[in-house]
C-alpha cells in the first residue's frame, strides 16, 4: 500500500508540475465527445453517440494499459531515476506494476470524464449492470496489462519503441467495433474480427453499460481466460527483461 | 551487517569481445565497520557496489549479507541497505527535495510524520535544510549528493553502500556526513561501504581500506 501511495504522491506532484497538461487532456476529451455527438446528429443516428462514446472509453482503457509500463519505464530511463526505483525493497516487478497506480487514478478520472460529460452535457441515457461492468473491467485489466507487460518488456531489454504495440492499438481501434460495428466489415474481415478477444470484451461494456443485450458465462469466461493467460506472459516476458539487463549491467541506460 | 563475497566474477560485452571487470574477487567485512574502497576508474568499484546493490547481477561467485544470498534475497537486501549513487540524475528534477524525499522515503516504507522527521533531522545536519523546497534542477550538485544521502539514511539502513563519497562535497559537508556514518556505526552497527578517491578520508576515517586492482581487492 505505501508503494502504492508513493507512486499517486509522486504522479499528483508530477501533474501540479505541468497544470496545463491536465486543461489539455479534458479539452482534448470534451472536443472528441462533442465530435461524435454532432456526427451522430448528422447521420440522424442517435443511438451511434452511446455505442461510440463506449467504444472511446474502452479504447481508451486498452490504450492505457498497452502502453503505461512501457512509457513509465522509458520515462524514468529518460529521468535516470530507474536504477532509484529498482532500489526498493520490492519485487521489480511489483515496482512496476505500481508505478502505473498515480496514472491509472488519471485514466479511471479520463473514463469517467467520457461518461459523464454523455450523460449531463450530452442527454446521454446509461442502463448501468455495475457488478458486471466492475467484472469485465478486473479481467480485462489483467489482459491489457499484460500486454502492456510484454512491451515494457521489450523496451526494458532493448532501450527502443515496441514497434508492435501502435499497430496491436491500430488493429483494436480498426477491428474490434470501437468505432463502428464489426458487422459493416465484409465476411473474411468480420471472422478476423469476432476471433479477437477485444471485440468481444467490447460487447460485454456495451451490454454492462447500455443494458444492450445478455452475457453468457462463456463470454466472461473466455475474458478470464484470456486474462490469465496475457498476464501469465507479461510476467514472464518482464522477469526475463529484467534479468537479462541485471545480467548487461546497463538497467538504467538510455 | 556482515558482509561476505567470495569468488565474485563479472564482464561486460564491449564493441564485440568480453571485458572481464572483476575476477574471483573476496571481501569479508565484519559487522560493524566503514570500508573504504579505492582504485583507479574503471577499476571496477561501482560495479561491484551495484552488485551488492542488486542493480547488476553477478556472473558467478556469492554474495551474503548475514548469510542471506544477494542473488536469492536480493528484495530483502534492498530492504536493509542505503545507497548513494549518482545523486544529480536520480532524483526527479521537476519535484521539490521534500518531494522527492517523501516519494522515495514512501518507496521503503518510510510514510507520514516519520518520514518528515527524519527528512528534517538529516537534512539539518547536512545542511541543506533551508533547500527541501527547492526543485531538484535549481539545487547544486553537492546539495544533491547531500539529498543523497539524506535518502539513503531516511530507512535507518543496516548497510550503506556510497559511490564517490566526496563527489561535489566541501570539507565541512564532509565532515558532517563523516560525523554521521561514525555514529550509525556506533549507535545502530551500520556497515559502511564507501568508494573514495581520498586516500587521507580513507586513512583518517576507514576502520579498513582495500583497493581494487585486476578485477580483486587488495587490502
């Protein structure tokens, strides 16, 4: 827990550091709900802003996830300040995991910002099933970061860009209905579709937040499964990362 | 804190061959004590000091801390050690002393009114004191080798592990941190493993020097 704490403290102090950032990430925010809200007025659609505005948010979770370990990594290679985090009196990897709890705070505030600007702003109307949307969001943290795992892995071991993990978020922005439904795609397209695990654990946000439709115990059992079987990687991915820089002698260089 | 290393070998890749840094090197240092470390740069010192750090890992050879394995244990050697290394970079430069100070404090499990107590007790007696509320990137480099410190002692360390002792610091700062090391020795048995390049520090204040040289420790 004080791990924890330390991490919000320092990332609080980071933000108070950089005012401005915080203005701009709203802003950046309220422009691309109002984007789709008057989108969805155009094309006379107007149950396209729900669908969308989840689809944002969920993106916008995956994203974060994909990428945090990675960043903070770079970020404190940049800093020179890892080999002072690596000093804790933790597991590594813990140390790792932790350091994304301040961001992470500042991503649940992000995704709250998407749904409650939809509701009062916008009129958007939310048919909440908590227990389920607090389920689907635990494992699919445990997917997405451990895929975030692998990539800060890669950045750990070799100093540069994980060159897959923009195009693994292209793909789930393309291919798993964040932007529209995965049924306009033609048929071959629409199989690669429905085989991702994103585009199903999109369905069941929609379900959980809009009340679109019934989840299966399969659906939410194959997210578990999927879950375990990314973090398991993660895990294995940044051990063996670490390791194999501890074995280099270069943890903390650029 | 004893301190046992025996048969401690490391190299390093470099331009497509392998450079050997250190070779079957032994130490045993007996709780309690100030180790002074000497040798040429290059030698090796720092390497060894994030070895026992757990920052790099060996490529063969045993480390123990009371017995406990630094490869095995290496969360629990954290625990109990301090370490001041390369104090300009390693403290966030957009963050105050007393921010940084708390972070990394918070990271040992040093929170709270503790941690302030202790923050304000060291840095007075090393005198940075009046620069907690300054960022980082304003302080000069003796004042950061001075947080250094100030960080490292924040847990009550049972070893301490310093790279460059006297890197940026004035005689009196000297002193100070001297006057300090002497007194964790004999109020709490601290083990103290510092690298110099002052041999007169080492003569006056060493209860035992040893100087790197081919991979090995001379004493």
């Amino acid at each position: 827990m004080n791990l924890l704490l330390a991490f919000l403290f320092r990332d609080l102090a980071v933000e108070k550091s950089y005012r401005f950032n915080l203005f701009v990430k709203l802003l950046a925010i309220f422009s691309q709900v109002a984007i789709f809200y008057f989108l969805s007025r155009y094309i006379e659609k107007p149950e396209y802003f729900a669908f969308v505005l989840v689809g944002l948010v969920f993106s916008s979770f995956f994203q974060f996830w994909l990428n945090v370990f990675a960043e903070n990594i770079r970020q404190e290679q940049f800093w020179g300040t890892l080999e002072a985090l690596f000093s804790a009196p933790a597991e590594h990897v813990y140390v790792i995991l932790s350091s994304s709890f301040g961001k992470f705070v500042f991503n649940i505030i992000g995704m709250a910002t998407y749904v409650v600007l939809g509701a009062v702003v916008f009129g958007m109307v939310f048919r909440l099933n908590a227990a389920l949307f607090l389920l689907i969001l635990l494992l699919n943290v445990a997917a997405f970061a451990g895929l975030g795992l692998v990539s800060a892995g890669f950045i750990t071991y070799f100093k540069r860009g994980d060159p897959a993990s923009w195009f693994v978020a292209l793909l789930v922005d393309l291919l798993s209905g964040v932007y529209f439904p995965v049924s306009v795609f033609p048929e071959k397209i629409r199989r690669v579709s429905e085989f991702l695990p994103t585009t199903a654990a999109l369905d069941i946000w929609r379900n959980s937040l809009l009340g679109t439709g019934r989840v299966g115990f399969g659906d939410v059992a194959l997210q578990a499964l999927w879950g375990a079987l990314l973090m398991a990687a993660g895990l294995v991915s940044i051990n063996a990362a670490i390791r194999g820089v501890k074995k280099k002698g270069d943890l903390g260089n650029y | 804190m004893d301190i046992s290393i025996n048969g401690l070998n490391k190299g390093f890749h470099t331009a497509g061959s392998r450079k050997k840094v250190l070779t079957d090197l032994h130490l045993e240092l007996k709780n309690p004590c100030i180790f002074a470390l000497m040798g040429p740069n290059g030698s090796g010192k720092t390497t060894l000091l994030k070895i026992l750090a757990t920052l790099i890992l060996p490529d063969s050879g045993e480390v123990r801390f009371n017995g406990k394995d630094l490869v095995k244990d290496g969360a629990f050697i954290r625990k109990i050690a301090g370490f001041v290394m390369d104090a300009e970079h390693s403290f966030y430069q957009m963050l105050t002393l007393e921010e940084n100070l708390k972070f990394f404090g918070g990271l040992r499990g040093v929170s709270g009114s503790d941690c302030e107590r202790r923050t304000r007790e060291l840095a007075d007696d090393f005198g940075i004191g009046g620069f907690l509320g300054e960022k980082a990137a304003h302080c000069s480099s003796g004042t950061m080798q001075k947080a250094a410190f100030v960080r490292a002692l924040l847990h009550e360390p049972s070893v301490l592990l310093v790279d460059e002792f006297e890197k940026s610091l004035d005689e009196d700062s000297q002193s100070r941190i001297t006057r300090r090391l002497k007194n964790l020795k004999e109020t709490k048995g601290t083990t103290a493993l510092c690298v110099t390049h002052d041999r007169r520090w080492a003569k006056d204040h060493a209860d035992a020097a040893g100087t790197i040289a081919g991979g090995r420790i001379e004493k």
